[in-house]
C-alpha cells in the first residue's frame, strides 16, 4: 500500500475519533448545563445578575469548544492538502 493512501486513511480515522469524542464532549456539556440551570433556578439567593454570569461563562465556553473544533478541522483539511499535492 502506498504510503500517501495509508496517511490519508489515518487521517481519516484521526477524524472520525476526534468528531466523536468532541460530539461526545458536547452532549455531557449541553447534559451538565441543563442540571446546573435547574439547579441554579432552586437555589435561594441567587440574584439575576449572578445567573447573567453564568450565562455569559456558558456561552464563552461553547464560543472556545466552536473556536477549538474549526481550529482542529482546518488543521486536518491543511493536511489533505498537503497529502494531495504528493
């Protein structure tokens, strides 16, 4: 077997392993937003502006894990590339 066809069959395995563990990592961190919003919700004491917060942290870690996974994907596609120029 050639060995740009073995590369590009890694690469691809690469990339299936790396979606699923992402979507994987995604589905506990939607799970585990939603238990923390439901108990956040019960808690006495906890003002608006301190949900706000919460919020805010919330969608600047989905920002990163969006950030991260075009970073990886580009990186993988930069790879292709250079495979199919061999």
């Amino acid at each position: 077997m050639e060995t740009t066809q073995m590369a590009k069959q890694a690469l691809g395995f690469q990339k299936t392993v790396f979606n699923n563990s992402f979507n994987a990592m995604v589905l506990v961190q939607e799970q585990t937003e939603k238990m923390l919003g439901s108990y956040i919700e019960k808690l006495p004491g906890v003002t608006e502006e301190n949900k706000k917060s919460l919020e805010t942290s919330v969608e600047m870690g989905k920002k990163a894990c969006a950030d991260y996974k075009k970073a990886v994907e580009e990186g993988y596609d930069k790879f292709e590339e250079m495979l199919e120029k061999k």
